[in-house]
C-alpha cells in the first residue's frame, strides 16, 4: 500500500478487484474501447475517492456509499491507479459533496436517474463544479461485445432479473472511461498490490 505521505485528500484511486466475478468481467468488457488501451486500463472496473486519514469513500453493490480504510481498498485490487485532478477548488468541492452521499444506496441499474450511485457515477458527481455541470465528460454507456455488436449475455440476463431496460447509449460513465481523461488529472500513477 503507498504510503500515507504518498496520497493526497481528493486523490482518485481507479482499481482492478481481485474478485473474479460475472459481475466484475462484464463491468471491465463495458469500459473496453475498439481502440483498445493499455491493458492496465481495459482490467480497471472500480474507483473511489481518497477522503483523507486513510479513508476512502466509494460506492459497492453490497454497501452502496461508504467509507473503507485505504488498507482494505488496496488489499481488495490486483493494481491501482492513483490520480490527482488540477483543479484544487474542485478537489474541494469534491470532498465536501462525496460525505453528503454517504449512506445513499448503490444504483444497481445505472440509470441516471435512479435512486443512489454506482461507482464511476459517485466520481462524476463529487466532481461536479460550482455551477453543478458535469467536470468529467459523460459518455454513450455501452453494454456490447464490440467483437459481435451483441448485448453481452451478463447483461441481459441481470437486467431482466431487475426487470429494468439496459440503458445502451444513455450518457453516464465508467472508471476506465474517466481515467481516459488525461487532461483532467496533473500526475497519474500506478500501484501493483503486493
């Protein structure tokens, strides 16, 4: 784990969980581009937000927002990005806005408009500006193969269970898609768990 010295408040931490799960490999397929990334990006399928006193705040299926300690966030991935935005009156804004969420459900449709947050959704929130628009560039969320144009069968068997329509193309976000973002962030690092 970095040492505390080595974070900074309002630091987002992008991760790839250990657990293997349907859940976690079809996130990971969703974020995926044609272009196809380094690898490290297209295995990325959480982020959360570093709070300050080796605490992190993020949003999961289980706990919907809540706090975690940096020890059992990074103990949870194979690897890490840590990134740093270059706004620091955003940062700010960010941490504030993040502890109102806390307690709030997780949104496991990710719709917009549904109750809570997913991961990535959390971000773009927290990070929105003073005038509430959106700091991070929303984009068309993808539920396909980009091999077949298919909707990955994951998908259409676990929108069905929550007897929800899959929100293809319907503007929202994902962690491998906010990492793209390059020129949002002033350093950008990776941490392998050890």
């Amino acid at each position: 784990m970095p040492k505390n010295h080595n974070l900074n408040n309002g630091d987002i931490i992008f991760q790839s969980l250990k657990e293997e799960s349907l859940f976690n490999d079809a996130v990971s397929h969703s974020g995926t581009v044609s272009s196809m990334d380094k690898r490290i990006i297209t295995q990325i399928n959480h982020v959360a937000l570093y709070v300050g006193n080796n605490t992190v705040i993020h949003a999961t299926k289980k706990a919907g927002v809540a706090q975690q300690s940096l020890a059992d966030f990074f103990s949870a991935g194979r690897h890490h990005v840590i990134a740093t935005i270059d706004n620091a009156l955003i940062i700010q804004q960010a941490l504030t806005r993040v502890i109102t969420c806390l307690g709030s459900p997780y949104n496991h449709s990710f719709h917009p408009d549904a109750e809570g947050f997913y991961c990535s959704e959390l971000i773009t929130y927290a990070f929105k500006t003073e005038l509430c628009d959106d700091y991070f560039q929303l984009y068309p969320m993808n539920f396909k193969d980009l091999t077949t144009q298919q909707i990955l069968p994951y998908w259409n068997n676990y929108y069905d269970c929550i007897k929800q329509t899959i929100p293809q193309g319907v503007l929202g976000s994902h962690p491998q898609q906010l990492l793209r973002q390059f020129h949002l962030f002033k350093t950008v690092r990776l941490f392998f768990a050890q």
